[in-house]
C-alpha cells in the first residue's frame, strides 16, 4: 500500500475511500519519524478519487506540523483534474 523509501514514502495502491484510512495511518507514521524534506511518489497510482485529496492535504498538514516539507512527485493525471474541480491545485506542492 505504502512503501518507505530513503527521501520519502512511494504509495503503490489505489488512493479510493476503501484505502483511505489505512494510508492515511501509514503515511502519518512515516511522516513523524521523518525531519528532512520528503517526497511521495505517486507514480504507480492509477486510480484515485476524492478521498485521495484528503489524505494529501492530511500528510501535508502533519508534514508541517512537524516543521517537514513535502512534496508529491509523479501526481496521475486524474489526481490533478479532481484537484483543480475543487480549486486546490495551489495547495499541493507538486515536484
């Protein structure tokens, strides 16, 4: 679902609401024991919904709790249209 990589954390799942709490959790869990800037890799998500937006601006905000960066390399296409519906492209940082 979420992998650990050195520089971040690649997601390798679905980003739909049947996923959501679960990478909500890991991402979260890696994000804490993090200080540098980190990277997601969305280059293996093909299917998202709405629900992944959620957990992007989710990891986001506990990334800047903790004084971290982040930023979302590789977005699908579909990601970035459902971002730009709602009017929230500006706030993914996108790599």
């Amino acid at each position: 679902m979420i992998e650990q990589q050195e520089g971040g954390l690649r997601v390798i799942a679905p980003m739909i609401i049947a996923n959501a709490r679960r990478q909500l959790e890991a991402g979260r869990g890696i994000l804490r024991t993090r200080a540098s800037a980190l990277e997601v890799d969305l280059s293996e998500v093909v299917e998202v919904d709405s629900s992944a937006l959620s957990v992007l601006l989710a990891w986001l905000r506990t990334a800047g709790e903790r004084g971290t960066s982040l930023r979302i390399a590789h977005p699908p296409a579909n990601l970035i249209s459902l971002a730009a519906l709602y009017g929230i492209v500006e706030l993914l940082p996108l790599a």
